[in-house]
C-alpha cells in the first residue's frame, strides 16, 4: 500500500472513530466492525493494527476534548464574568453572543439575549442568569435577568476585521434597498442579520439557503477576484502569496464557518499545489481537511453545516461527473443551466439523507430554483464585492454599479420567494 493511501485510510479511521464516540454508538460494537473492515484491506498486519488504534483514538479524543472544554461554574457565584469570543449575531428575535467564562469557572456560554442588545467581539460582560444544556451539549443562558459591559473590547486583528466587515455591510445598505442589501450581504460574506423570517422561509422553501452560507462555491469565486486583483497589481510570485494571506483574513473576518473553513484549506492546498507544479490527491486533501478541523474542535462533527459542507462538495466531486457522462450532457446550454441543474442535483443527492436525519425534510423546488440562480451568483458576488468596497472611496460610484446589482437582486429574490411560496 501506498504512502499516500496509508493516509487515507489513517484519516478516515480518526474520523470514524469521533463519529461514533459523538453519535453514542456502542464501542465494543464499532471497535468490531472496525475491526473486520480493516481485514477486507490488503495490507499489513502492523498497518490494520495501526488503524484500529487510530480509531481507538478518535473515539477517546472527542471525550477528552468535550472533558476539557467542559462548562465548569462555582455554584456559589451569582454572576458569570467572561470575555464575547466571536462575532455577536443579531437577529430579528433574539442577539446571540458566545462568551467565555473567566476564574475560577471556565468553559464557553451561549447567551440568547432581548433583540436590540448590542455587545461587540472581545467585550467583558457580567451576566446573571440560570444555565441550561441543550440535547446537543451546549450550554446556554437563555435571556439573563441582567447582562452588562463591564470593560470595553480592546483593539485586536479579529476585532478590526468584524469591523471591516460591518463596514461593507453598512456600505450595501447605504445603495441597495433592505431587501437586497441584506441578501448581497449574506452572498458576499455570510450576514444574515437583516433577513426577516418570512424570507428565510421562503429561502428554506426554494432550497437556496446555501447561497448565503458561504459553502465552497462562494468561496472559491472570493479566491477568484482576490487573485485577479493581485495578479493586476502584483507579480505571479508576490500575488500567490498575497492570495495566502488574504483567504485565512476572510474566513477570520465571515466567523470561520465550518463550511468556509474547509473550502479555504482545500482552496489553499489546490492553489498552493499548481503553484508548486505538485500532483495531489483530492480525496486526501478531503480527508486531511476533514481530520484537521477535527482535531481543533472534534465537536463539529455533528453540526449540521459541517456535514453538510462536506456531502455537498462529494456529491458535486463524485456524483456530478458521473452523471454528466451517464446522460452525455457536453453542451452546459443557455445560461449553463445544464451544468448548474446537473451539479444541484448532485449535491442534493448527496446531501438528502444529512438534512433528512437533521432537519427531517427537503425542498422539492431546490432544482428549479438553483438552475435559473446560480449561473448569476458569481456576478452578484462581484457587484457586491464592489459596492462594499468602493463604498470606502467614492458614494457615488458605488450607487451607479449599485444599480446594476439591484437589478440581479430583484430577479433572485422574486426566483427566492416564488419557489419558495410552492413550498409553503
């Protein structure tokens, strides 16, 4: 057996092991199956050996992890102090912040707070209020008796690119309409705050909520533009490595969202690897990817994005090419609505059995209304990308190019709400 396919198979078996240690699955149960799979392998006896403990592994280290990471409160205390360690989410019914607890207890918080609080990245707050744990693990503080700032955020990398970030937001709202500003935001970083819950039904509904949760399509057109920019202004050499430094900036500054994490490590190593002139393997960038969000955090294994991300990217790599030779479709027609339909119905093949387990239904127009979208997602990203940017320098011509996005918005929120009314 290869060095490489050694790795493989090294990878999978980690990985394996922290699904069924977070999945309760018996492990007398999964270490025997593991057990007989790894002798349907031709290799050898140390090898097979090295694998079931590599899986032992995995399943030890997600208790380990979850023991270290384990909320701990001092039940004397009537007030938790900590630190908001990601970017606060506002919504229409509640703000979400996620706060670290400072001694003598430890351990992250999940604070659902009255709509309009505002806090911000790196805030110290006090907080009083009865903790609860979801079915998943969290530990939460729904809507606290009293929640205050108690020492202002201190000026970080992170926290200046929140800032940048809401800066572009703010530049979209200042030419586009609510509606469309709110949506060019979430195709071009992922915001999500404006929406109102009646539009993200209507984007549940069509099965085109994925186009504002910056999956590996979104991300990849990001690379794109950057590259393009760098190679303008930049040699070959100084431009990639520009491009290196400014993915990992941009998953920081979107929340570093299990699905843009794993298209910006595949993104770099594919970049990085035809810069080099090296051959690679994508099922073990896949897998490599895979086991190394893991090891930071092997707790998101069972969130619904990050098993999602990863179907959808084995429906479109796998599923895709063999339908297109199996229906022999070499022409991608008027708008690529071939290829766009095609590739959707890949991914949704690939995806319904993690949302039929997760959110126990899926979208019948998903199809329809991804072929006649996605074709002008990249051009959107490129208008927005624009708007926000220009935003910075000169109102007025960011308005001028915000007249023509407006006008790609208006189509794809008509194409969001129709299909998604049939679904209602």
């Amino acid at each position: 057996m290869l060095i490489h396919e050694k790795v493989f198979y090294g990878g999978v078996f980690f990985i394996l092991g922290v699904f069924g240690a977070a999945f309760d699955i018996s492990f007398l149960i999964s270490v025997s199956l593991m057990t007989i799979a790894v002798f349907l392998l031709k290799a050898d006896f140390r090898f097979r050996l090295i694998l079931i403990l590599l899986f032992i592994l995995g399943s030890f280290y997600l208790n380990f992890y979850e023991s270290l990471n384990k909320v701990r409160v001092d039940s004397r205390a009537e007030e938790l102090t900590g630190t908001i360690i990601s970017k606060p989410e506002y919504r229409l019914e509640y703000s979400l912040i996620e706060v670290e607890l400072e001694d003598p207890n430890s351990g992250v918080v999940r604070v659902y707070l009255e709509p309009g609080k505002s806090f911000r990245y790196g805030d110290k707050v006090s907080i009083e209020g009865e903790l609860t744990t979801t079915s998943r693990g969290n530990t939460i503080i729904s809507f606290p008796k009293n929640i205050i700032k108690i020492e202002p955020a201190q000026r970080t990398v992170r926290g200046t690119l929140f800032y940048i970030r809401d800066s572009l937001v703010y530049n979209l709202e200042k030419v586009l309409p609510a509606s469309k500003s709110s949506l060019a935001a979430g195709i071009l970083i992922g915001e999500r705050t404006g929406f109102t819950k009646e539009f993200e039904e209507s984007m549940s509904g069509s099965g085109t909520t994925h186009i504002v949760a910056l999956s590996g399509y979104n991300v990849a057109v990001i690379v794109v533009i950057l590259s393009s920019i760098f190679g303008y202004l930049l040699n070959r050499r100084w431009a990639f490595y520009a491009s290196l430094m400014a993915v990992p900036l941009f998953v920081i500054m979107t929340g570093a969202e299990p699905s843009v994490v794993r298209a910006a490590i595949m993104g770099l190593v594919l970049v990085s690897a035809e810069y080099l002139g090296r051959q690679y393997s994508f099922k073990n960038i896949l897998v490599l990817t895979a086991l190394a969000m893991l090891i930071y955090n092997p707790t998101l294994i069972i969130s619904l994005s990050f098993q999602l991300s990863f179907a959808a990217l084995l429906g479109i790599v796998y599923i895709y090419p063999w339908l297109s030779e199996k229906f022999n479709i070499s022409q991608e027609g008027f708008l690529s609505w071939r290829k766009n339909a095609l590739q959707t119905f890949s991914a949704q093949l690939a995806v319904t059995p993690v949302i039929l387990l997760g959110v126990g239904k899926i979208s019948l127009t998903s199809l329809f209304a991804n072929t006649l979208i996605l074709e002008f997602i990249p051009l959107t990203m490129l208008l927005s990308f624009m708007v926000a940017t220009i935003g910075f320098i000169s109102f007025p011509v960011s308005q001028v190019i915000g007249w023509g996005l407006n006008l790609l918005l208006s189509y794809e929120v008509f194409i969001i709400n129709f299909f998604g009314s049939l679904w209602t």
